[in-house]
C-alpha cells in the first residue's frame, strides 16, 4: 500500500473511489461497536471507520489504536450518513470505510494535548516536535515557505539573482557582539558568524552583479526579547546605480506581494516621515501610526511661566510635550499614579496627568498655572470631555523616550490600538552619526558604510551631528521590519568617515581593507536594505513573538530546549582547536 492522496484532499467527488491514507490518529472513538478515527495529516483529517460487521478482524486491530499512532488504511470513500455530517469540517460531508490497517508506528501519551493553546513556552519548545504537529503551527510555517516562494519569484522578475555568501567570515565588531568560531587548522584565529552580509553585498556590487537578494541566515549575540533571536532570517538585498526611490520602490512591492498572501492590500507607496517628525510627535522612530495620540510640544506655551519646575527645565534646554490620551478620564487616581511610577522606571523625573470631566480640566498642577497657560493647554491638545492629558517636563531625549513609550502602553490599556490594520511607512532622514558621551567621540547611527546627503556634506567639517544619512527604515504597526541606506563608493569619503568615528588607516585596512580596496577599482554607486523576514511573518501571522513562526527558535536565554544546546564539548576537540577553558561550562 502506498499513499494516493492526503486525508484533507479528499471530497465529496470522490465517494466511491478506493484510497491509502498516511497520517497521525488526531482522535479515537467507539460508537456502539463501531470505531471512528479522526486521521491526520498535514493537509487536513478524515473520519475513518471500522465496522465490525464489514471487517471485523481489522476493526480488532483499530482497537489498539491511541492518539498519535501512525497508521496506514485503505478504504473506500463514502458520503457519511444524513444528519451526521460536519460543515466545521473540510471533508465533513464524507468518510472512509477501511479494509486494511496497518499501525506503523505506537506514540507514548504525549506531555500535553495538542489542541491545547495553553501549553507553556517551555514545555512546547522542549518537545518542538509535538508542538509543531499542531495544525496552527504548521500553517505558521506553511505560510512562512509561501511567502518566501512569493519573494523569490517577485524579485527574479525584477532581475535580482541569488548569490550566497559566506558564514564564515571576518570579526568586524562595529554593531552587536559577533559569534565567533575558532579555526583549528589556524591556531589562535578565528572566524565570525555574519551580522548581515554587508560588506559582500557591497563587493557584488564593484563585481557588476548589479542586483543581488538573499533570503539569509544572520547571527548577533545580543540580549534577547521577543523580537530578537541569535540566529534569524533576513530578505537581503542590494542595487547599483539607484537613490533610495529605486530601493523602496522595490521593498514596497515586496511587502505588498507577501500581504496579498492573507488578502491584505498595502498601500502601493508608503507614507514618508522624518526622523525628526517621528520622534517630535511619536517619541520613537517606529511610530504606530494606527491610532492618533500624537505628542505635541508646548514648550512655548510656558516661555514665562511662573511653575517652577517647567521653568527650570527650560532654563536647563530642557522641553514640555505631551499628549491627550481619548477616554483616559476612566482612569482611577491609583492607575494614574501607577502611569507616574512607570514613567519614572522609564527615565523621567515624573509624570503630570490632568483629566478633562465636564468641569474642564482637573490637576492639584492647575493652581500653579495661569489662566492663559491653562487655555492654552485646552486648545493646543483640543481636549474633550473624558480625556486625560499627560505632560513630562525634562531634557528632550527623555522626554521623547518617555512619552513615546507610554504612548503605546496608554493606548493598549484604553483598547485603542485597531486590530487587523495595517500602516506601512518610511522614516527617512537619519542623523548620519550620534555622540557616545563614554568613548568621546562619534558613532555611526546605521553602520560605518552609510552615505551622507549629498547637500549635508560640508557639514562633515564644522557640525558632523548636522549630516543627515541617506538611510531608510520601513515600519509596519509600530516595528522595524528593516533598514538600509544609499552606500559610500567614495574612497575619500569612507576615509573622513572613520576619521570622523576615529577609526585609523591601519585599524579601518585590518577590519576593512578588502572593502576599501574594492572602492578604488571603479564601485557604482549602490544601496539596499535588510528586511526581518521574521518580523514580517509575525505580523502576517498576528503571532505575539518570532518564536511562533521559527521551526526551531531558542529561548531568551539563547538555548535550545529540545537538543539541549549550547552543551561542554570533549575535552579533545578543545584540544584540537588549542583552547583551554578558564570557566567550567554549567552541567545541567
């Protein structure tokens, strides 16, 4: 017996035809005698029956079947009885009548049902082969392969061509912590897993490839959250001879051809927004702009106040903003206080909450502010009745970070943040480099090989902190999904670049000499842009963390729960490799 067809792919069409189905026992039963088995497999289940009175030497055998086993039947498709059909079901208008049964495998009792979404993370991640059986779970990753089929074929028909590059590769330590991999045939040297394929796609580029993708494996060893793993997939790619245009032309189709998958049309162009306008009215420069709330600076509004604390702030450089939060006069005295403690865990000195009842404005802050200052308030933010106003006085950085958070978080309590929308844009404009007050010097925002505006480049010599980079990032519902830039392919403006980020000749020839080397042999111009192929397929899926559309992701301590790595190795392979350990590796 051979399988024929998968236990979804049957239908009504087919009643009276003989089948051999393949698949796991989803659910066993007896009903007066007769057995029905719920087969499954990854298209879908089948009831399957076993009468004693057609077969009752293979109805014996369907006795010993439990949840899980692996069986093959043969049988005959029938239409099920009137009355008894299951429109839940695909192939709820039929069944199988079996004639043959072969168990081709027992199953011990699993450590949870797999129709329990309540299983914890641990435990599904321990016996990721169990969990993955899960119908859910397989439509995950079944949509996973269609989405990444789509963006192949997408961008072979823009004549990309997929080129891999290498993972074992040079430590470049100018963005999160390489994986490094000692070489045992070079004693002492090692390799590094890639961060991105950067500095080769940018080769490819001086090679004439003009377009180049990968859908690649990348690696950081940083801290971990929900959207962060060691290992995880980004859509790569890279043109010559483009402005940053031509890249998110292409992203945008990208994007719109993988969301026509769950019937979701995007916008054909993306709205654009400033790095300076997300931050001034989001607080961050991944704004969700599914709802309003928008942070508003009203800093002017209390030029000559008489509040001690708004003054000071000012005199100090310091700025006023916040934002009206619609229905938030709901909201007891106790969670408000509790909305203070969290700006505070955040960074901010405190957090002034006004609510608006049909009196107006209400704030134990309010006897300290004139009358013009309130009036004010009350147009600038255009209060309405049932509202709460949030304001954070304090250096402008804070006060962005503060509010840009609790922004999301007030939203999300007070059930404002729309289901099922999506809102792509640009945020376009980056500082090209930012000041580490630590090291004293200057650090790239983006990466080292980002191009300045053109218009800006004067700036490089009198206000580097002025230069705005020809960098763009995509955000979709308030996450970065990916980010790139127009490259440097002048040799003289990489060279002021790390000087500008103190990196000398022979440190920038060791880290990066195949690169600028390659520069002086006739580089195009060229740019692209690195897409989290996980955080697209969470959105698509509506999955709260990557984990859930990775087959085998690790935990937030960086571990595989069902191999049990990272684990010691033999004494002899570190002997091998010439390394000797000072720290014993935890046994567990």
């Amino acid at each position: 017996m051979r399988r024929s067809c998968y236990c979804g792919e049957l239908t009504a069409d087919m009643v009276g035809q003989e089948v051999v189905l393949e698949g796991w026992v989803n659910r066993r039963r007896d009903h007066g005698g007769v057995t029905f088995v719920d087969l499954r497999d990854r298209e879908g289940l089948v009831q399957v029956v076993f009468n004693p009175q057609a077969n009752p030497q293979v109805h014996g055998k369907a006795r010993e079947i439990k949840n899980e086993y692996v069986l093959r039947i043969k049988g005959k498709v029938s239409r099920r009885p009137p009355g008894t059909e299951n429109p839940k079901l695909k192939t709820g208008e039929i069944e199988v009548v079996a004639s043959q049964l072969e168990i081709l495998n027992p199953a011990k009792t699993l450590p949870f049902r797999l129709d329990d979404r309540e299983v914890s993370e641990e435990v599904r991640l321990t016996y990721r082969y169990l969990d993955l059986r899960r119908p859910w779970m397989q439509h995950q990753m079944r949509l996973r392969h269609r989405a990444a089929m789509a963006i192949r074929q997408y961008l072979d028909a823009l004549g990309f061509i997929d080129v891999e590059t290498p993972f074992l590769t040079k430590s470049t330590p100018e963005g999160a912590r390489d994986y490094l991999v000692p070489s045992r045939v070079n004693p002492g040297k090692f390799f590094a897993l890639p961060q991105s394929p950067q500095l080769f796609k940018q080769i490819l580029m001086v090679a004439g490839f003009d377009r180049y993708y990968q859908i690649v494996k990348c690696f950081r060893d940083e801290d971990l959250r929900a959207d962060r793993q060691p290992e995880f997939t980004q859509i790569d790619l890279e043109m010559s001879f483009v402005e940053r245009e031509d890249v998110m032309t292409v992203v945008e189709g990208i994007l719109g051809t993988v969301f026509r998958l769950i019937d979701v049309e995007l916008p054909e162009k993306f709205p654009v927004m400033s790095y300076q306008e997300a931050m001034l009215k989001y607080g961050i420069d991944r704004p969700d702009t599914r709802f309003e709330m928008l942070i508003q600076d009203v800093s002017g509004l209390f030029a000559q106040t008489g509040f001690a604390a708004f003054k000071e702030t000012l005199e100090k450089g310091g700025v006023i903003r916040g934002f009206r939060a619609p229905g938030g006069a709901k909201f007891s005295r106790k969670e408000l206080d509790n909305w203070g403690k969290r700006a505070r865990e955040l960074g901010a000195k405190g957090l002034i909450s006004m609510k608006v009842t049909d009196r107006g404005l209400q704030s134990n802050l309010l006897k300290y502010l004139s009358t013009g200052e309130v009036d004010g308030l009350k147009e600038a933010f255009q209060i309405q009745e049932g509202d709460v106003l949030f304001l954070a006085a304090d250096r402008e950085e804070t006060v962005a970070e503060v509010l840009g958070r609790l922004r999301l978080e007030v939203a999300q309590a007070l059930d404002l943040v729309p289901q099922d929308t999506y809102a792509p844009l640009w945020v376009v404009d980056f500082p090209l480099l930012d000041w580490d007050e630590d090291e004293r010097r200057y650090v790239a925002v983006h990466h080292p090989f980002t191009s300045p505006m053109d218009e800006d480049l004067p700036l490089l010599e009198t206000d580097p902190l002025k230069v705005r980079a020809k960098a763009y990032d995509v955000v979709l519902n308030g996450q970065e999904i990916g980010g790139g830039s127009i490259r440097i392919h002048r040799r003289d403006i990489q060279k002021k670049i790390f000087e500008l980020l103190h990196i000398g000749e022979e440190e920038a020839r060791i880290k990066f000499g195949f690169l600028l080397e390659a520069l002086e042999y006739g580089a195009p111009p060229h740019g692209g842009i690195a897409l989290g192929f996980d955080r697209v397929m969470a959105i698509l899926t509506g999955a709260d963390s990557i984990r859930e559309v990775i087959a085998f992701p690790k935990t937030q301590k960086a571990q595989c729960l069902m191999t049990g790595a990272p684990s010691p190795v033999d004494e002899k392979q570190l002997k091998e490799l010439k390394i000797k350990l000072t720290v014993a590796p935890e046994e567990k």
